[in-house]
C-alpha cells in the first residue's frame, strides 16, 4: 500500500469522525429549537404558589455524630419507610440533599434560599453532611434550619462518598419521602425549583435534570465563558435530547429523584464525575433522565485559571474510564432492544469534546490545503473547499447555539474568549493523559472566601 493510500485513509477518517460530529449535532440544534416538551398537568403547587405554603416550619430533630461505617445506598434501604403522599395533602414530599465540605462562607445564603420555596414547609426537609470539616458547617446548617449529618469515618475526598452516604441515610427515615433532590452547597435556587419538578414526577418521569445557571458571568471574562459554556450545554445538550425524548446528562446540581429509583438502584458510582456516571447507569436499566429548564439553580463559576483548572482536569479525568466501562453495554443494549435512547448515550460518551473537534477541524484544513498544493493525489472525503466549510460551521457552532437560545449581548462578547478558553480545554485534556490517577477532588475556592462578597 503506497504512502499516498495511507494518507488518503487516515484523513478520510479524520473527516469523517468530524463530519459525523457535526452531523449530529446539528440534529441536536435543530431539536434544541423547539421549546420544552409540557408536562401534561401541571403540578397543584405551581397553580397555587405561595398560598398553600405553611406559615411555620415543624419541629425536627438533629441528627447526630455519625459513629459507623459508611453504607451505600442499596436497594433494601429504607424499604420500611415506603414513601407515600403526606396524609391529608396532594403534594410529594421531598428530601433535599446538600453534600457539604468545609461550606460554612456559602451555606447561609443557601438554605435562606431554599426556605423561599413556593411549597408548603412541612413536605420538604434540607438535608446536609458535613463531610470531614473543620469549620462550622454543621452549625450553620442547624441556624439555617437544616438538618446536620456530620460525616468523619473514611473513605474521604470524593464528593461521591459523602453524597452516598447522605442518601443511604435518608432512605432510612420514616418521614415517607417520594423524591430526593441534589444540589450543591452554593446552590441558590429559584423559588418555584420544587413545584415546578413536581409536577413532572407526578407525570410518571423518575428523573429530572434542572437547569443550573452561572449567577457570577461578569466577575471575569473566563466566568463569563463559562457561563455561555453552560447556557450552550443546558440548550444543545439537555433541552435537545429531552425533546428528543433522549436521557440529558446529570450535572449534579438540581437533579431530582423519585426516592424509588435510588431504593431499587442505590447510588453506586463514588467516581470523580458520578453524576454523569451515575446517568449512564440509570439508561442501561430503562430510566432516563428529563430537563427541566423551569426548574433553575444558579451557582457559582470559577473567576481565574487557577481555580477553574482543578475543577475541570476532576471533570475529565473519569471520561476514559466510563467510556470503557459504559460504551460497549449501551451500543450492546442500543442492538438488542432497538434503543435510540441508548445510541444516543453511547455517542455522547464517545463523541470528542467540542475543543478536539475544532482543533481537528482545523488541522483538517491545514492538511487539505497542503495535499491539494503538494500531493494532489491524496484525498479524503472532503475537498478544501468542503473543509473550509465544515471548519466555518464548527467555529459558528456556539454562535448559533446563542441566537437559538436568545442571549443576551454579554454571552457574545464572551465568545471573545473561545480560542484562549478552548487552547485551555485543550491543554486540560494534555494533563490528564500525563498525571492520570494522580488527579484528586480538590475544593473549588468559592467567591466569598476571596473577595467577602456578600450574597
């Protein structure tokens, strides 16, 4: 086979990977552009906010030291307290869950939010672990009214430990709760976040995804880009595969679950991403999880390079693993039962970043430029010309994504960024490959802790 074959081959796979990738995302943009699927009845709460809400809040005891082990959430958890609708009421019963990790700076303004719901108070109760903290976390959430899990057995230094260990915990209560919601311990969520899920349960979905929003885009231009990049992810990502009729990706923040589904399910994943691991295990059993934009959380997004890059490399490092562990059965279930759903999920996990395939696009380019000039008997898929193209549709990708998504101005001088932000991605991707399982959960510095901005 003569080198000119060769090199014909590999930039015909080259294209063609890039290709696929616009292709389908293209679909993605396409279904992002419809508005939300409606729930088929809206929930009781949501027609009556803020008039049905309890005018005090029910007495409930502190949970103490924990002393034992810690348990996963398994399937025979809590099977005694099977959740119920509350007597004499038509709404669920929630159970909010906060992991928490030295959060004494941003918990205050948290649960302060949280007792805004438009829901009546005595069918929700905020759960927090203090996991391994040496600050006044546990204090805080007791003045706030929550409910302290002070958590210090090992293992430690994964959110994915504490997070288990909380919900093993809730699903022994004996207050019946029917749904658990997640949210991050900066969290401020919007006041209409439960009636808004309920309703959606109450339609039969078992698993719901929020729309969690940037609060903090003008503290600096990377803040600002990572705001667009989580507006771009909310619309093309999770707007477009519910519409679809797809699973969207768990982010961690403002998910919510039937309390059923982590009794028959548990929560097995202790990566570095388990929530997003934690998604592909929910798809491989039939369950898919549904966005809901009305259902808003906002936090915060990390203002310099140095703070942004523990966070993400923590992002990145588990992809490998999950591709290996979760591609083959999703493709394999994907065959076996028909399943788009699961194609879907399989080419999510599989697809390069959006970083890889502009990089790519671009080297494409370059090469196609050079052969034409210098070996025109090379060829690929595409021509130059047609690369010119699929580049252009690849650099215009987010734009487009903003005007679907109708941003406003300063999401578009953000976009000012990109090259820097996706050089960033890039070089993130370099480290991961090189530092491997030296990669640990590192705390990300919150906003109050560096400047005493006041929420």
């Amino acid at each position: 086979m003569s080198v000119a074959s060769v090199a014909s081959v590999v930039l015909a796979l080259l294209q063609g990977l890039i290709l696929v990738s616009l292709v389908y995302q293209v679909i993605l943009a396409v279904a992002s552009a419809c508005p939300a699927t409606p729930q088929r009845a809206r929930s009781a709460v949501a027609e009556n906010a803020g008039r049905t809400a309890s005018a005090g809040r029910r007495s409930r005891p502190e949970r103490g030291r924990s002393t034992g082990p810690s348990r996963p959430a398994s399937p025979e958890s809590g099977r005694d307290a099977v959740a119920t609708p509350a007597a004499g009421s038509r709404h669920m019963r929630f159970a909010i869950a906060i992991p928490a990790h030295n959060e004494a700076s941003v918990l205050p303004a948290t649960l302060a939010r949280l007792r805004e719901q438009a829901y009546p108070e005595e069918l929700f109760d905020v759960h927090v672990v203090a996991d391994h903290c040496t600050d006044s976390t546990a204090e805080v959430t007791r003045q706030g009214r929550g409910i302290a899990h002070e958590r210090n057995d090992p293992p430690r230094g994964r959110k994915a430990y504490a997070l288990q260990w909380l919900l093993h915990r809730i699903l022994q209560d004996k207050s019946g709760y029917e749904a658990v919601a997640i949210f991050d311990a900066d969290s401020l969520v919007d006041p209409n976040f439960l009636a808004a899920v309920e309703g959606h349960l109450r339609d039969g979905k078992q698993v719901l995804q929020g729309q969690h929003i940037i609060h903090n885009p003008h503290d600096s231009p990377l803040a600002a880009m990572a705001a667009v990049d989580m507006r771009l992810n909310n619309r093309l990502r999770n707007l477009s595969r519910s519409n679809l009729g797809f699973s969207c990706r768990l982010m961690g923040d403002a998910m919510v679950l039937n309390a059923r589904v982590l009794r028959d399910h548990g929560w097995p994943t202790v990566s570095l991403n388990e929530d997003r691991e934690y998604g592909y295990e929910l798809l491989l059993h039939g369950i898919r999880a549904s966005y809901v934009p009305e259902a808003r959380s906002y936090g915060q997004a990390a203002s310099t390079w140095r703070q942004a890059e523990p966070q993400r490399l923590r992002w990145y490092r588990e992809v490998p693993a999950m591709q290996r562990r979760y591609a083959g059965p999703l493709i394999a279930g994907a065959l076996r039962s028909r399943s788009l759903a699961l194609l879907d999920g399989a080419l999510e996990l599989l697809m390069p970043p959006y970083s890889f395939l502009v990089a790519g696009s671009a080297i494409n380019l370059a090469v196609a430029m050079a052969l034409s000039l210098l070996l025109p008997s090379v060829r690929g898929l595409l021509g130059v010309a047609a690369s010119v193209c699929m580049f252009g549709a690849w650099v215009l990708y987010p734009v487009v994504g903003l005007l679907i998504d109708r941003a406003p101005p300063w999401a578009y001088r953000a976009l000012l960024l990109g090259p820097a932000y996706l050089a960033w991605r890039l070089w993130i991707s370099v480290l991961v490959r090189l530092r491997g399982g030296r990669i640990g959960w590192v705390r990300t510095q919150r906003r109050e802790e560096s400047s005493g901005w006041d929420r």
